[in-house]
C-alpha cells in the first residue's frame, strides 16, 4: 500500500492541476430563449458533492470529432442549464469553464451556485461538458484497479492508454473545445454570454475571446493561465515562492512565530530525516475513510504541501501539521489535508489536451534549473515521458499570442497561488485594454471565494464594465489565522 501510495502522489504530480470553488437553485427555461433554440433539453436534476440537488436543464449536443469532417464520426456533448429564477431573465448567460485540462464543468460547479445568487436571479448559468469529460466522451486511463501499481508502471500504462481510448486525439484540445462551446452557445438561442474561466478554464476562456469575440459580453478570469503558460515548466519555482510566503506570513504572524518559531529549520530537517529513512504509516484516507499503509518520503511530503497552498483554509493549519510530522513523527494531518485536494480528473483528456499544447514546449534544461533551488520535484519528467507516446494535435499560430481586446475583463488572482500567481495575469492583462486586474493578499487558487469578489463579480456581470467597480474591500480579504492547535486559533 505504500507503493499505492507514492503512485497515487505522481499521479497527483502530473495529473492535479487545480481546486476549484463551485453553484444553487432554479426556474423553468425562459420562453424567449427556448423559442430559439434547436437543442432539446429536458428536466434534470444536478448534485454537488455535498450531495445538494439542484434543478436543472439538460440536453445533449452531437457534434462532428473532426470539424474538418463533418459527416464523419460523432460525438455527444452534454450540456446542463439551470434556468434564472426571474421568468424573463437577462439574454446573456454566464458560461462557467471547468479546470483542469480534463474537469468536468456539470460535475465541478454545481456546489457554487448559492455564491451567485445574484447573478442566478437575472441569467441562466450554462455549463458544458468540454469533449473527454463529463459525459462528453470521457477518456479516462488510470482506474481504481491501477492504484497498486508503482509508479513506473503508472507511467506505462499512460504510455499505452491512447491504443484504450475511443477516440481520435488529435480533435481534443482547447480550440476545437472552444468550437464546440460556440456551436452549444448557437444551439441554446444565446447571442452574447458571460464567460468565467478558471485555472485551465481561464486559457479557454481566452481562446474563446480570441476566436468568437463577437459574442462576448464580459470575461471573468481566476487564476490565470496566460498564452505562454507551459504545464509545469514554473510549478516548482512558483510552489517554491508560495511556500516562501507561507514561513514570512508565520514568522510575521505574532501567534504562529511564538508556537512555531524554528518553522523552517523544521521543516527542512523534516525532509532531510525522511531522505535518510522514509517512515511507514497506517491511517484511514480522509476522503473514502478506507484504511491505508502509506511510505512517507520527502517527495510525499512536499507533494502535500503543495496540494494544501492551494486552499487558504487548509494553509491555516500547515504550520501545526509541518510541526506535529517532525516533532511527533505524525503524518496524519499533513497527509489528510494534502489528500483532500484533489479534484475529479479524467485522465485521457489532461493528457490529450496538454500533450499538444504544452509538451512539444517543455524545455528538460530550463525545467530542471526552474526546480534546482526548491524542495518540489521536476514535474516535467514524467509528464514528458508519457507525452513522448501520445498522438498530437495542431492548434493556430494564434492559440500562443496574446490576447487583444477591449471587451470588459476582470481577472481575479491570488497572491500566494502556488501554481498561477500573478505575474501570470499580468502577462494576460499587458494586451488587453479594458481590464481590471484584483490580487488577493496571501490567497490561493480559486478566488471566487470570498464575500468581496462574489459582490464584485456580481456587478461586474451586471454592469458589464469594470468602472466604477466597488473593490475597496479587496485589502481586507485575509486567509483564516494560523492554528496554534487543533482547537483552533490563538484568541
């Protein structure tokens, strides 16, 4: 169970790309837009992984693999609707785009909707399976079955998958998505849309806007992905920097300083013990409460607090947990916090998304001195290697320039976000010229969180412009103080 483990680690190495926050309730599909549309929905129920049910409209779109082919094979898109509460609602919808590559946008949003209550009220909210997610052709590789497997065998097996999957990957990336999302946009009755995008969706997001700007209203992007972003290239050195601001925020924090106050040297003595002899374990998995045997290595470990930077929430505890595994030799928070970031992916679509638009850009040099100076592994290794056996698309020239455009655009980012902070936004926002760029102090990824950004979105959608948006609020937003123990925080 140990090798499951570190198996299931790499996969979350290369395989995880990102948390996302996610929707509430509903009405019966306006008059006006069902007049116009030529995609049959019927009543539906989605579910949240809360388990909250939600009432909703769903159909299904079949579209052609190959555009360039259109009597060709065919492939079903699923599409949900959860109608706006007001009977006669806003025209533009607001589009929801799932991260990723390779979440499911049905399965991701649904437990978000109550954040938006006031944009539910006046607009639809549309999400669309992107192609190899969801129910829209999914392409998976790795089961259940394969969590015995070490992890070179993970790796083969994901060398092999291509020759498993129905489907012709050269038509899965985010151009041909995109494509898909329009003709959805079409067959739904909708002219002009609201579009929000995070992490990967983000990079959607923008491709939309490049290739259908004439039906856009408004973007809202979070936790960008900008035209140059290269899965992995940067994660170490970026992890690394937020790890950096996690032991500031501590040392600078009278609370955690006074509790915690040798953090750092802990924790790289943490690391070194566990490169010398790596410790053995037993503990229920915090998610399916199954009982596990797991091998604790350094690459565990700084696997964990990677997952963990991502969630603000999480983060408040780290520096307990980062305490308690090397003064107690207990693993169990830090592992349990670590193994609840991680998000329903399907595998075959990661893979045959990035491993077109991102592999053939990896540079094994540049990779290995970005991750040098950092306690995080070279996550390009292995992510190359499966690439190596896997069919390529083409995208455009264009997919890699920068976006231009003076469509309103509110971009949304954390500061500590371990894997897209800021500097990534900025590059987006250089080209753009009616944009406005929020940064959350010491936040994560996913930033759609918080009373402040919720009330900003919101009028932001409603307004469509970025002046005269209230956003004095934005420097009050602060991550939930450090635990001193498991009581909670200092009074």
């Amino acid at each position: 169970m140990g090798k499951q483990f570190e198996t299931n680690m790499k996969k979350l190495s290369y395989l995880s790309f990102l948390l996302l926050i996610c929707i509430t309730a509903c009405a019966p599909q306006t008059q006006a837009n069902v007049d116009e549309t030529t995609l049959a929905l019927e009543e539906c129920i989605l579910t949240s992984p809360g388990g909250r049910q939600i009432d909703a409209e769903c159909g299904v779109l079949i579209v052609p693999e190959d555009r360039a082919n259109p009597e060709g094979r065919q492939i079903e898109l699923h599409v949900a609707v959860i109608p706006a509460i007001k009977r006669n609602p806003q025209p533009d919808p607001l589009f929801m785009l799932a991260g990723g590559p390779g979440q499911s946008a049905i399965e991701a949003f649904p437990v978000m909707i109550s954040l938006l209550r006031q944009i539910h009220e006046d607009r639809d909210i549309v999400l669309v399976d992107q192609r190899g997610t969801g129910k829209s052709n999914p392409l998976r590789c790795l089961g259940e079955e394969d969590e015995e497997l070490e992890s070179e065998e993970v790796v083969d097996k994901l060398k092999d998958c291509p020759d498993t999957l129905d489907a012709d990957l050269h038509f899965y990336n985010t151009e041909i998505a995109m494509t898909d999302l329009d003709e959805a946009r079409a067959a739904l009755g909708y002219d002009k849309i609201n579009i929000y995008g995070a992490s990967y969706g983000s990079r959607a997001a923008i491709t939309y806007l490049r290739m259908f700007p004439e039906h856009v209203r408004t973007v809202t992007l979070d936790s960008v992905v900008d035209p140059s972003f290269v899965i992995f290239m940067t994660s170490a050195q970026d992890g690394q920097a937020a790890l950096e601001s996690l032991f500031a925020r501590c040392e600078n924090d009278e609370a955690c300083r006074t509790t915690f106050p040798k953090l750092r040297s802990e924790f790289t003595s943490l690391l070194s013990r566990l490169e010398e002899s790596p410790a053995e374990i037993s503990m229920p998995h915090p998610v399916t409460n199954q009982p596990i045997d797991l091998t604790i290595t350094p690459e565990i470990i700084t696997g964990m607090v990677f997952n963990t930077m991502y969630v603000p929430d999480f983060v408040a505890t780290l520096p307990l947990s980062i305490h308690l595994a090397y003064a107690d030799e207990n693993y169990v928070p830090l592992i349990a916090q670590g193994l609840q970031v991680n998000g329903n992916l399907y595998d075959g679509m990661f893979y045959a998304v990035a491993c077109t638009e991102d592999a053939p850009l990896i540079s094994a040099d540049e990779a290995a001195e970005n991750s040098e100076q950092t306690v995080f592994e070279d996550r390009t290794v292995n992510f190359s290697a499966v690439c190596s056996e896997w069919q390529k698309g083409e995208v455009s020239d264009a997919f890699r320039a920068p976006i231009t455009s003076d469509i309103p655009v509110l971009i949304l980012s954390g500061e500590a976000d371990p894997i897209t902070p800021p500097y990534h936004a900025d590059k987006v926002a250089e080209s753009l010229t009616n944009e406005l760029h929020l940064i959350f102090d010491d936040m994560g990824h996913g930033n759609l969180n918080s009373i402040c950004s919720v009330n900003i979105f919101n009028d932001f959608i409603e307004t469509a412009s970025i002046d005269g948006l209230d956003v004095s609020c934005v420097d009050a937003v602060q991550p939930p103080p450090f635990f001193v123990d498991f009581s909670g925080p200092r009074p």
